[in-house]
C-alpha cells in the first residue's frame, strides 16, 4: 500500500497532540482522521475502517494508568481484529507496553515521540498489513484451487468446470463480474468464492439485495445519509459503498432496480463519486464490483428496462451458473454435504441416504436448485425416524410418499413395504418378516439391498 492510499486514524484528546500529528503525517502523504474519545474511536472504525490506528492510551477519566486505553483496545480488536494498531503514551512502563501488546497492539510509541521512530513504525506496520491481506488472498485462492474453503461448493459435474476455470481466471483480478442463473444456484456463494481468492480478500465483502429496495431508501442504503437530510434520519448514516471501501461490493438482483435509480447507480460506478443523501460533499470509494440476477440482463436491454451503458458497466465478465437438473454428478455430493451440516446442527444421528432417498434425489427435477435440495435435505434430517434418510422422509414430488403403488417401480414398492412392515412392528425384524411372508433372514437380505443395515434396525 502506498502511502497515499493509506488512511491513518488518530486518537488522542489533546487538539494539539492531535494537529502535531496529522502535520507530521500529512508531510508523508498520508491521509489522517481524528477523533478525541474511545466513543469517537469506536464510530469512526464502525463508519469506515482505517488503515492504521494510532491511538493515545490516556483519557478524559484519568491520565496515568492507561487503563481506559487498554479498555479501549479491547474494543477495537473485537471490532476490527486486522486492524493494525500503534499505542502511545506520555506514562509509558514497560508493563504498560508489555499489556498493550498482549490485547492486540503491534507497537508502543512513548510521547514526546521522536519523528522519525514513530514514522518508522507506521511504514512498518502498514507494510506489514499489506503483506498479510496479501498472504491471505493467496491462502485463499489455493484453497479454492485445491477444492477447499466455502463447505456448500461442491462441482464435480462437468457442467460446472467451466464456472471453476472462470473463478480462477477472474477472481484475483480487479474486474467486474455479472453472476446469472436461476434462483437457488448458488449465485451468491459465488460471490464470495470470488472475493476470496482476490487481493481484496482481507476487506469487506458487502451484500445488498438492490432488487429489494424500495425507491424512497435507495440513495440512503447505497450512499448513505446525513442527519436532518429528511424525516426519519436522526443520525449520519454511512452507505453500503462507504462500507465496502477497499473491498467488495455485491448487488443482488441487479435486473429489478427501477432506471431512476440506475442512472444514478451509473455515476457511482463510472467515477467512484457519490454524496450521502442530504450532503454536498462529496465522497469517494474504492471497490470491486459484483453481481447477479436470474433474469436475462440482454433481453432487459433491449426491451428499454435496463440501461445499455449500466448493462456493459457490470458486465465485464459473465459467470452462468447452470441449473442442477444439467449438474446430476453434483446431487449426491449435494445432498450429503446438506445432511452432514444438518445433522450436526439438529443433533442428530443420520448416517446418510438409503437406495430409495438416492434413487428419489436422482430422478427429481429440482425447479428450486441447490437451495430446494438443501431445504428438502433439512425437512428430512428432522423427520427421519431410522439412521438413514428415506425417500419418504423427503418427500419429493414422485417419490412414493406422493405416487400410488402403480406408478412405483418393484423396487421402490418392496422398500416402501418393507419400511411400512418395520414402522407398523416398531422396528422388530423378526415380526416384519412375518407380516411379510419373508423369512428373517430373507428380510435382513431386502434389508442390505435397500441400505437399511439390520444391525440399525431395533426392537429386535
């Protein structure tokens, strides 16, 4: 980072501590703020995160323990935990410095300072802070290479080679990307896979759902607002683009914001310039853009619901993320991922999918995509009943908890009897068999072929 890109956030009580600083700091072309309180420190980090914090230890509550400070460090590292931070003291000990450094600072200045230590120390650290966003992107990026990271992205499917190669190819650059597809195709995981393997991964990624914004909140969601700017705004309120400053900016349903307001989307976009609704100050920030819709951005075009120059501004590269009915290699792969996390998180003992559940999977459209398949993994986990999920705990459309026993196959019918025949005998192997007309051992051969282990199954 260069240090005209970098912004300093300084932290003392005194004014003329404060302007010592900032003229010392401004000569080495950084940018500075300030702020005299742990309550203003705590807001500016909040409103827009600095790049380095430089903060006095001391405070209006007393001037000598450091205590306050150190409360305040406290604070910061929980709200900002890569934030790097350089304290000072006029009262500095080596306990002092010792306990600063253990919540989180990376340096201690004593005060007076000498200029060129404490000039010293911000290059280091902000260098240092670079290096380590740097290694984090990378880490990230090998880790989506290797398959790893994001625990919903499974793509086994040759259908979704292509959106890997495009992930690799475009998520370290800087270019805007339009993620399509339809509802529940993992768009916006997507987006984050994007975020994570590009230089910007140790900034924000901030989401808004655009299409959802109604036109009166617009401007003030995306850009924020100032106190008093109209009736309901009691305080300054800081706008998704500030927010994502440095980082990334994903917006949703890109396809259904009115063309009022993507005119003004537009001028944001084309020069990084906006003011918060209510101000004349004007404001700039730095982001990565990306986003998504499950309509068609071209056809929108040109039926004149969508700008053609916004359209061609988004859409820098194009990801299409096909439906899961064209990745049927992903399904199982899917749907055992979905188990897994829901299993644990209902606590509860399901082992996997029986012959029948698998089949039901297989042989489903899944008009609703990934999201579908995990919601109905989630219905199934809570009700299945034996260790494994069964077609019928789905209950999928055309799965023999929908369909007569005509319009089953033999296999589907003799697994749906058999279940019925166990559920009926709670379970009891031995009177299943006899409702049945099988022998025991018979019924536990039905039962392997079916994935229903008879070790699994009890009352017997």
């Amino acid at each position: 980072m260069s240090r005209t890109t970098a912004t300093l956030l300084l932290a003392d009580d005194q004014p003329d501590v404060l302007e010592a600083l900032r003229l010392l700091l401004k000569a080495e072309g950084y940018a500075t703020r300030t702020a005299s309180s742990p309550d203003e420190v705590l807001r500016a980090i909040g409103q827009q995160e600095p790049d380095l914090l430089l903060m006095d230890l001391n405070y209006a509550r007393d001037t000598t323990s450091g205590q306050e400070g150190l409360q305040l460090l406290e604070r910061v590292r929980e709200r900002a935990p890569e934030l790097p931070v350089v304290a000072m003291t006029a009262w500095g000990t080596i306990e002092l410095a010792v306990e600063a450094i253990r919540l989180g600072a990376r340096d201690f200045v004593e005060k007076p300072w000498d200029n060129d230590r404490l000039l010293s120390i911000v290059a280091n650290q902000l260098a240092l802070a670079a290096a380590l966003r740097k290694s984090r992107g990378l880490e990230a990026e090998n880790r989506l290479l290797r398959g790893e990271g994001a625990t919903d992205f499974v793509a086994q499917s040759r259908a979704m080679q292509p959106v890997l190669e495009m992930i690799d190819r475009v998520g370290p650059s800087e270019a805007n990307v339009l993620i399509t597809g339809e509802n529940g195709t993992g768009k916006g995981l997507v987006a984050r896979l994007l975020h994570a393997c590009s230089p910007r991964a140790g900034k924000p990624l901030v989401t808004v759902n655009v299409g959802g914004l109604a036109a009166t909140v617009f401007e003030s969601e995306l850009f924020g607002h100032v106190r008093g700017a109209f009736t309901d705004a009691k305080t300054d309120r800081v706008g998704r683009f500030e927010l994502a400053d440095g980082g990334t900016l994903f917006l949703d349903e890109i396809a259904n914001v009115p063309p009022a307001q993507q005119t003004k989307l537009l001028r944001v976009l084309e020069s990084g310039d906006f003011e918060p609704v209510g101000s004349s100050r004007t404001r700039s920030a730095d982001v990565r853009l990306l986003t998504a819709t499950n309509a068609d951005l071209a056809t929108e075009v040109g039926e004149g619901r969508f700008r053609r120059d916004l359209y061609f501004r988004v859409r820098t590269v194009e990801i299409q993320l096909p439906p899961l009915r064209d990745r049927r290699e992903d399904l199982l792969p899917l749907a055992e991922r979905f188990r897994a996390a829901h299993a644990h998180r209902y606590r509860k003992e399901i082992a996997g999918f029986d012959a029948g559940a698998q089949r039901a999977i297989e042989r489903h459209s899944w008009p609703g995509n990934v999201r579908e398949l995990d919601h109905a993994v989630e219905r199934a986990v809570l009700l299945a009943r034996g260790p494994k999920v069964s077609a019928l705990d789905l209950g999928l459309e055309g799965t023999p908890s929908s369909r007569g026993l005509e319009e089953m196959t033999l296999e589907e019918v003799e697994d749906h009897l058999i279940k019925k025949a166990l559920d009926r005998y709670g379970g009891n192997v031995s009177q299943a068999a006899s409702a049945l007309g099988l022998s025991r051992s018979a019924l536990y051969r039905r039962l392997e072929k079916h994935g229903r282990p008879p070790e699994a199954e009890a009352g017997d």
